[in-house]
C-alpha cells in the first residue's frame, strides 16, 4: 500500500550500476530529496536489482521491460516525474526517455527535466519530439552551456536553466589507501597518475580505438618515464568497455608493468576517496574528471563529447580535442599541465564553489514543484505534446 503521508516521485535515467558517474548523478538527487521533503522514490532502471540494492529506494522498475500500459500507471500515481540526470537525450537513446515523459503528461502528472546532457541530436524528427515534450515540462535544467544552446537552436521555448552535475555534490565514502594497496597490488610509496578511458559510443562515433590507443598509451609511457610514476586506470564502466578499453591501452605500453586496471568494485563516492590519494589524472570521462577535480587533483581532461568541453570550460582549462591531436601534441600539453599543476589546482578549486551552487538548483526546482501540491494532490500537467 503508498504512503500518503509521502510525496511520490519518479525519476529515469541511464541508472542500474553500469557506470558510476550515473550512479553518482542518482545518488545525490535521491540524498537532496529526501533531506528536503518526505518522498517515496521510483527509479526507472535498466537494472532495477542493482539500484534496490544500491541506493534503498521505494520501488525500482525495469523500465525496458515495462509495457506503455503499465509504464502508464506508474507515472498516473505520481507527484512529480523527474527526466535525468546525465547525458542521455541523443539520437540512439532519446526516443526511449521520452516515452514515459508523454506517458505522463497523458496522465496529468508533472514533468522535470532534471540537469541533462543533449546530442549528438541530429534526426529532425527526434529534435521536433524532444523540442515539443520539453516545452509541456514544468521545468527543464541543463548542467551545461553546450546543451542549453542545442536545445535553444532546435526551438525550445519555455525557460531553459542552465545549472551544473549533480555529481558535483558528491561527498566521499570511507575506504583507506592502505585497502587500495593491499586490493590492487599498488606499489605504495610510487606517485600514481589516474587514468580514465572509454569507448566512443554514440557519443563520438568517429573516434578511432586504435588510433586513441595508441594516442594514450604513449602518454601513459612518458609520465612513467618522465616522472617515475605509475599510472592507474579506474573503470567507470565495469559491466560495459571501459576495462576492455583501458587493457587495449596498457597492451600498446612499453612500460605496461608500471600501470594498474582496477579489479574491485567501487561505489562513486570511494572512488572519489581513491582520487585523493593520485597526484594528476588524465582522462576522457566526464564524471573521472568531475571526481578529480572534488578531490583537488589536476588533470589533463580529453574531450570526446561538448559535455567534457564544457565541464572543461567552465574550469577555464585548455584541452587539446582528442580525434585531432598527436602523440608529440598531448605529450607536449601534458608535460605543460604538469608543470603548471598548482596553478590548476588553485583553478579548479576557485570555480567549484559555483558550480556546486548551481549543482543545488537542481533540488531547489525539484522541490518547489512538489512543494506546490501536497501528497496525493493531482495537479495538471501541460497537455500532451504534439510533435510538430
């Protein structure tokens, strides 16, 4: 039987323990929320055993298993629908979002779209469905400036704010350097430079693997020799490419004995504690950079997607564009960043009190809307959209 006494919310996103950068983005909404109003939370999940076990929430359904009737009920008894975090309006994926988006305005209920990433978005009807779904919501966020503009050039005209990662917020979780040796053979006197790789995905389809292999292999070779040190590559994928991707990596190495793919699960937050213990990072993942810069790590960031550059950006931090950049070229960066860590360093930690201020908008909106109806209370929602 629901709880009347709790206001009943609903978020989907790219959640069930594939990658750790999303599970931070749900962890932090779902701390926010219920440290602010008394909340009954359902997660739409690609694996909803995983994020019952890892986040304690209310009820979590396999939303790709889920028939649009019964997808439609869940949503009719809801408060609020909250679409996001994370980077995952794009062509391949959106159409499958959005489907419980109109299921909800069919139904009545509110719709959030909450601190999202948007493109590659190039199908025309796609942009027309997200621009006609996104105008009916009661609020949309973005978390960063390359996204706010996409959705402004594709038509998008109710009020667009532009606010920041929720993972920004993130607070580390207990796990001592001593457990990360003695778990993953790490030489503990050795300066450890962390290394983040992925797959191109449809995020950035002409990425050659072989090429950005090689491309970070050599990179990972010149820090072992220049700085006697030991590279340490942290997966934020484990279930999908990026432990595939980072031994495509140490394979091209010469010093391929110096560099360490870790084996043990992580939650976010020990993995931000982990970061604490490297001296400078390199990586192409938006959330392995979002950890290092919490833990006061310089790195050097790889853009592979706008919503790296913008994170970057907003950083005030150059960064050479992968697919376009030689070996000799993000040597010579990266032999430059290092010199001029501190000075990065003191970049990041300047920027990151703003950003997280924005990070908190997000719940801010969250909870004005569920604020403006008491549980239970059916509120309309703007009528279904069109598309056109």
């Amino acid at each position: 039987m629901a709880d009347d006494t709790k206001l009943r919310v609903a978020i989907s996103g790219s959640y069930g323990g594939f990658n750790l950068g999303d599970e931070a983005i749900l962890h932090v909404i779902l701390t926010q929320l219920r440290r602010s109003l008394p909340v009954a939370v359902t997660v739409f999940s690609r694996d909803a055993e995983d994020t019952r076990r890892r986040h304690g929430v209310e009820r979590a359904l396999q939303f790709r298993e889920l028939s649009r009737a019964e997808a439609r009920d869940v949503v009719a008894d809801l408060d609020l629908f909250i679409l996001g975090g994370g980077g995952i309006l794009y062509d391949v994926d959106a159409e499958m979002f959005l489907r419980e988006v109109v299921l909800a305005y069919e139904v009545g209920t509110r719709v959030m779209v909450y601190a999202i990433s948007a493109g590659p978005l190039v199908d025309p009807a796609l942009r027309s469905r997200v621009r006609a779904a996104f105008d009916a919501a009661a609020a949309v966020t973005v978390r960063d400036r390359h996204t706010h503009q996409l959705l402004e050039e594709i038509g998008v005209r109710r009020d667009i704010v532009l606010t920041a990662d929720p993972a920004l917020l993130l607070e580390p979780e207990p796990l001592t350097f001593e457990e990360i040796v003695r778990a993953e053979a790490i030489d503990p006197e050795a300066r450890l430079i962390g290394f983040s790789v992925r797959e191109p995905g449809p995020a950035a389809p002409d990425l050659s693997v072989e090429y950005y292999h090689q491309l970070l292999a050599n990179v990972a070779d010149f820090l072992i020799d220049r700085f006697d040190a030991e590279v340490v590559f942290v997966p934020m994928e484990r279930r999908a490419y990026d432990v595939q991707h980072s031994h495509g990596v140490v394979g091209k190495m010469n010093h391929a004995t110096r560099a360490t793919v870790l084996k043990r699960d992580y939650t976010p937050g020990q993995v931000l504690s982990l970061l604490e213990n490297f001296e400078f990072a390199v990586g192409m993942r938006l959330h392995f950079l979002i950890f290092a810069a919490l833990a006061g790590v310089p790195f050097v960031g790889l853009p592979y997607a706008t919503k790296v550059s913008g994170f970057l950006e907003e950083l005030r931090l150059q960064a050479p564009v992968l697919a376009h950049v030689s070996a000799g070229q993000l040597i010579a960066h990266v032999d430059r960043a290092w010199d001029q860590r501190e000075e990065t360093r003191t970049r990041i930690r300047e920027a990151l009190p703003a950003l997280r201020e924005r990070a908190r908008r997000n719940n801010e909106i969250a909870v004005s809307l569920l604020s403006q109806a008491g549980p239970g209370d059916r509120r309309d929602a703007a009528p279904p959209p069109g598309g056109g």
